[in-house]
C-alpha cells in the first residue's frame, strides 16, 4: 500500500481547494505517537513563500482536507504542522484484505527498470575472505528487493581473473603438476603463498611467470588451460560460500574482468576519438575538469587498468544488455574511481546520460578493538571459516532450548548462524565501518536476525494450535497496540521503495524491527490463547499474528535470510 502517495494527493487536493501553490509535497512519517501517524511539515516553507502565518496557512488546509475514508482526525500543531491520524476502520479494512496475499500488499513499480548490478567480484587468485562478504550480501539483497518491486534485474559478477599474478600461479600448477583439481588448490591462501615463495627464491622461475602472463594474453592454448583450471577451481570456492550464504549467484551472473579483453583497445579508440586521452610519461590517461589526478587507461608498456576494464564493462552493461540503471556494489573506498569513470564513460557517451550509474559503497567490518577484521596473527579470515563457526556458535546457543534431533539442530543452527552473520551486516547503515561481534549478532533481543526468526516461529507455534479453515475472518483494530502494528505493516510498500531508491538494505532491517517490536507489545496486552476471548476477537488477533508472520517472512527473504517454524 502506498499510504504516503494517497496522503499527498489528499494534502494537494486540499491545498488546491484552499487556492494555495504548491509542489513538492512531502508526507513524513510522525516522529511520536503523540503527533498522530503522519505528519506534513510543507506548509512553514509555503508560509515564506506567501509571507503569511504558518499557523494561519496550516488551519486553512485542513478546513479542506477530505477526511472521508482513510483520515481520521488532522490537526495544526507547533509552529505550523499538520498531524494526520488514519481511521482504524480503513486499516482493518486494508490488512483484511492482505492477509493472504503472497505479495502482502506490495504492488510493482509502475515504470519497471533494466538494472545491472554489479557485486561479489572476488579476485580468483585468492579465496574469498571477510572483505568479500559486505558486497555479496548488499548487493544480493538489492537484487532481491529490485526484482520483487518489479525490475528486471541483471546480476552480473565482475571477478578479478586476470593481471600478473596469474603468470606466477600457473606456472606454479603446472610445476606441482596438479591440473587444478587436487588437495593443493583446496586452500588458495597457501598456494598462493607457497607460488610467491618460488617465484623470490628462483630466478627461472620467476621468468617463466612473466613470460607465462605474456603467453595468456596472446591466447597461448596451453597456458590459457591451465589459466583456466585454476580460474574454475577458485570459483569453484566461491560457490561454496554462495551457496553457504545463500546467495543467488550462478556461473551464468560471471562475467569476468578477462571478458572484456577483446574490447580494451576500443576503449582506448573511442576515448581518442573524443579527444579525451593524453599522452603522460608513455601512458594514455584521460585528465577530468576538477580532479587533479588523471586516470590512466593504457601504461607505456601497452598494458590496460582496472579502470580501462570497467569503462569496458559500462558501455557493455549499456549498450548490450541495455541496462537503465547500473549498480556497483563496491568498498567505499572506491569511491574516486567510480566517480571518474562513469565521468569518463559519459563524457564519451559509452553510456547515454539518461542510463543511472551508482556506486552503492559501504565500509569496513571491524574488529572489537576497532581495526579491520583479521585472525590473531594478522592473516585474512577466509569467509568459508567465519560462516562455519557462525553455524557452530549458533548451535551452541540454541541446543538447551528444546529438545531437538539432530537433524533439526543442524538445520536450524545452520538457518541462525548463517542469517546472524548476514542481518548483522545488512542491519548497518552500509556506508559505515562495523565491529563484528558474535555476542550481539547471536542475541535474541535487538535488532538480530534471531529475534525476527523467534518471532516468526513463535508465531508459527501459535498458529499450529488451529485448524487453518477455521482462522478466516475480518482484522478488528480496536486499540492503539493494534492501530500501530496494523499500520507498520501496510507501511510494507512505502519502506521497501524508499529502500530500493536508496539501495539501503537497513531500511528494511529497521522496519523489520519495528514490526516485530510492535508485534511483541500486541501479543502481550492482546492475548491469543487464553480462554475466555470473544471468538471474533481471537480470530482478529490471530489474523493479525498471520499477517506479521508474513511480512517478517517477506522480508527476511528479501535480505536472503531463512526461517524456521521452531527455535
Ligand atoms: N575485484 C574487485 C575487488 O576485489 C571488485 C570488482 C568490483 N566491480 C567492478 N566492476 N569494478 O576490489
């Protein structure tokens, strides 16, 4: 349900109807319960504009506002607000009619987009460590949230699989004679190690290394198999943590960084053609009005950059898969080279300037003393090994609570465990740093994906007790516990827009929260189960439970979290 599009066309129309100008009307939600549900702040900026009294204005709108249906009440306050209550006989109405519907009242958008987005992107030649897991997730959830508003949504996975260092690995395959299938290629940290050892230590060694890196690039067979071997054994652990993570990531999202190879001197042509590159000290750069620094694009010994490679990547994402919109989910810490090349990308028109170009940048996972995540010896904690203890810890701290078969404790260990991880993260306004704490992720109270998956399944345990035939009936709102829950819920729709405009992914987590904190104050002065309740009554309530369970359920799958019927 829109609620906030329905409230400004009834505020213009009022506005209208009280002869006032006006555009850009802007309905926020009510900060207290006290200043009713929403609230318009608009009319203190008509006031200058008219050079009349706020208050004045203020009382002149509501006089014409239409209150049949959804309003219940409006009221001038403070310096000029407007306050709105909605009418408890429209809402029961509107979560009526939600109850069963999968969608739980959100519609789609009504100009449904082409958006690529861009995320994961791990370097092959190294195993995905903690660094990898704040792009995977965020941008995964965006593409969850895009495609259920109605987009069509391109994931495409811009692994690192080319550069120098592959020379050095592959000719470290083929001297252990491994064919990228062994025990050794289980742990990419150590080989890697173990190929720059040999790479110092031997002078041949070293050579063959670079001269394998010029063999790659001029499409030797032999090297390109063995380059090749390794690339799929290395995925082939990235699709162990996607598939651990739950992320919907295939083979058929990766298109890697070596894809574009073929196009990389056009890029140069097309950037010369517009008169856009320089000559610096051998290398061709491109310099842009208000920064200092250039970007090179090709260095003197003819080789081509990251971002040579992504001015690839746009003008493909544009012009071939025909993107609208085009996401990069990306450390924060890219931010300069973003900016610049999707400057460079339009200023060359590789991409039309209608087509949206974001960097959705987040920050760095920290640990408690406030330093990037590391193990104890300083080393990358690899992401396979952070999930697995996320599973073992989590299985630690639900065992006492039931009497489970094992089968069920693994399976819910590994539902709350993998989800603590994931919420703790998606929970963080992304553009900030955060400390990882098992302690907090794994808690039932605040804001943790355990307390939204204890809530679900406690509602599940409420509504195993009935006959699901028999829970049909009308939602009744009929006190301010209700009032508030049933709103927060059909505020589904109006949340997850302003998340996918925002690509903010802890909109919906702080929502979340709020209806599940709302939901648990219900349940207490609102009881279900107990005897004695007016059998209309207990099927509102339990409708009511439904309801909740659903948009808790909506939610979590859109963060790619799972739930269980019991914890
Ligand atoms: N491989 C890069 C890294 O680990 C991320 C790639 C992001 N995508 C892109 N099109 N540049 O930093």
């Amino acid at each position: 349900m829109k609620i906030k599009l329905k409230l400004t066309r009834i505020i213009e129309n009022a506005l209208k109807d009280a002869d006032i100008k006006a555009d850009d009307i802007v309905i926020s939600d009510a900060t207290k319960p006290e200043f009713g549900d929403y609230q318009f702040n608009g009319v203190m900026k008509l006031a200058k504009i008219l050079k009349q009294n706020p208050r004045q204005i203020a009382t002149r709108v509501i006089e014409h506002i239409d209150t049949t249906g959804i309003i219940k009440k409006v009221e001038v306050a403070g310096p000029g607000f407007i306050n709105i209550w909605l009418d408890n006989g429209w809402l029961s109405a509107q979560a009526t009619a939600i109850v069963n519907d999968d969608r739980v009242g959100v519609g789609y958008f009504s100009s449904n987009q082409k958006v690529v987005i861009d995320y994961s992107g791990p370097n092959m030649a190294k195993q995905m460590h903690v660094g990898h897991l704040r792009s995977t997730i965020i941008g995964d959830t965006l593409a969850n949230l895009l495609e259920f508003l109605g987009d069509e949504v391109i994931r495409q996975n811009h692994i690192g699989d080319w550069g120098t260092q592959f020379g050095m690995l592959i000719a470290y395959l083929e001297e252990r004679d491994t064919d990228g299938n062994t025990q050794e290629l289980k742990d990419l940290e150590q080989f890697y190690k173990d190929a720059k050892v040999r790479f110092d230590q031997s002078q041949e060694f070293a050579n063959k290394a670079r001269e394998y890196v010029v063999k790659i690039q001029s499409g030797d067979r032999h090297c390109l198999r063995l380059w090749q071997s390794f690339i799929d054994a290395s995925l082939g652990h990235c699709e162990e943590v996607y598939s651990k993570l739950g992320v919907k990531l295939t083979r058929d999202d990766v298109r890697a960084e070596s894809f574009y190879n073929p196009q990389l001197p056009k890029v140069i042509q097309t950037l010369e053609k517009q008169g856009l590159l320089t000559l610096s000290d051998g290398a061709k750069c491109v310099f842009l009005e208000d920064w200092d620094t250039p970007v090179i694009v090709q260095k003197g010994d003819g080789g081509y950059l990251y971002a040579t490679t992504d001015l690839a990547g746009l003008e493909f994402r544009a012009k071939e898969l025909k993107a609208n919109r085009i996401c990069y989910v990306v450390d924060a810490r890219q931010g300069q080279h973003f900016k610049q090349v999707f400057a460079i990308a339009k200023q060359a028109n590789m991409v039309n300037e209608s087509v949206k170009l974001e960097h959705i940048g987040f920050g760095t996972m920290m640990d408690k003393g406030g330093k990037p995540f590391k193990t104890r010896d300083g080393g990358v904690i690899k992401l396979i090994d952070l999930l697995d203890e996320a599973v073992v810890r989590a299985k630690a701290s639900i065992k006492e609570r039931d009497a489970y078969s094992q089968e069920e404790l693994d399976n819910i260990a590994n539902v709350v465990g993998i989800g603590a991880v994931k919420y703790a993260d998606l929970s963080i306004n992304r553009e900030s740093n955060y400390i990882f704490s098992w302690d907090k992720m794994l808690s039932f109270e605040g804001n943790t994906s355990l307390y939204m998956q204890y809530a679900y399944a406690r509602i599940q345990s409420i509504l195993r007790k009935y006959n699901q035939e028999e829970i049909k009936g009308d939602i009744i709102i009929s006190d301010e516990t209700e009032h508030r829950l049933a709103l927060m819920i059909l505020k589904f729709e109006d949340t997850l827009i302003k998340a996918s405009i925002d690509a903010t992914p802890h909109t919906i987590t702080s929502y979340l929260y709020d209806v599940v904190t709302l939901f648990m104050k219900f349940y207490e002065s609102n009881p279900i189960l107990k005897g004695g309740i007016e059998e209309e009554i207990k099927i509102s309530r339990l409708q009511l439970a439904k309801l909740t369970a659903s948009v808790i359920k909506k939610s979590l799958d859109i963060l790619g979290i799972r739930v269980v019927d019991k914890i």
